[in-house]
C-alpha cells in the first residue's frame, strides 16, 4: 500500500526500518516487481505495509510484510522472495470515535 506522508511518520515510529524516498533510484524498478508501495529497507531487507484488519476496530492498520532479505553482509543487495506476512501490525490512524 502506497502510504501518505502522515502514515509514513506514524510507521516510522513503530518500525525500526528506513523508508525508501520516492525518488529513490530504486523505486522505479521496485514498483515495476511488487507493485505501487511505500518500501521501507531494515536489517533484514526490504519491506512494504498491506491493508489489516484489527480486531478491536481502533483504526486503520497494516500488517508488514517481507518482500526480500539482504543477499550480502554489506547490506548493498537484496534477493527477492514470496511475499511473507510477518505478523507486525503497524497502526496508521487513530478511530475518529
């Protein structure tokens, strides 16, 4: 999911990640694999948010999702796998209730 640049603050500050700014050299081609997202790199690899739905109804949220892992020790290149839901709810907007 492609997120704004409140949604992307909220992330940030519940994932220990780097986004990647949209005029990333890199963007271009990985949108053109995985899709229009906001992608975020970490220690691991790279990874985007998708739509989730949350129990208690307490606002919008996404669920990270694992794109690739990091080929090398350097960090400098990423080999791609099966989208993997890790399980980690981000929440983006609070319920306006």
């Amino acid at each position: 999911m492609k997120l704004n640049s409140a949604q992307v603050k909220q992330t940030m500050t519940q994932m220990n990640a780097q986004v990647l700014p949209e005029d990333h050299p890199a963007v271009p081609q990985l949108n053109s694999v995985f899709g229009e997202h906001t992608f975020f790199v970490d220690t691991a690899g790279l990874k985007v948010l998708e739509p989730a739905e949350t129990a208690d109804k307490q606002g919008q949220a996404g669920e990270v999702v694992s794109l690739a892992e990091w080929s090398d020790p350097e960090l400098t290149s990423l080999r791609p796998h099966e989208p993997e839901p890790t399980g980690v709810l981000i929440m983006l907007e609070p319920s306006k209730h």
